[in-house]
C-alpha cells in the first residue's frame, strides 16, 4: 500500500488503465478468434475488417505495439485469401 498521496493516485490511475486495457484487449482477442474460426457461409470478410478495426483501435490505445498489430493483422488478411 502506497504512503504518500501522489502514491495513492498512482495506485488509483495504474488501476482504472489495467480496467481499460483488459476490456480493450479482451474484445480485440474475441474479434481476431472470431475472424479465425468463421464458418462457411458467414461474410468472413467482414469479420476480418472488424478484428483489424480492433487492432489498429488498440495501438491508438497504446494496448499493443503497432509491428504486433501489422503482424496479425498480415495473418489475417493471408488467411481470408488462402479461404477464398
């Protein structure tokens, strides 16, 4: 537990970002599982141009590294091509 005031709203802030970044992080996670595993049918497309959405929306947020974002990003559009 933190002593000094300013420790206290660091401990306040460190905690509302973690909030933040587990929210964002875990509907990027959803977006990219649901591009992968996509059925047959379904506008696989779409739901690629969403998960990318998401990535470049959690490099704006400083969630991600953006190298790591262009990486998934790569494999999502190789695998919406090798499907089609």
């Amino acid at each position: 537990m933190a002593n000094t005031k300013s420790g206290i709203k660091r401990m306040r802030q460190n905690e509302a970002r973690r909030a933040r970044n587990r929210a964002l992080r875990s509907k990027l996670r959803t977006a990219v599982k649901t591009a992968r595993t996509v059925e047959p049918g379904v506008d696989r497309a779409g739901a690629v141009a969403e998960a990318i959405r998401a990535l470049d929306k959690a490099v704006t947020k400083g969630v991600m590294h953006r190298n790591t974002a262009a990486r998934r990003k790569s494999g999502l559009a190789r695998g919406l091509a090798a499907a089609r």
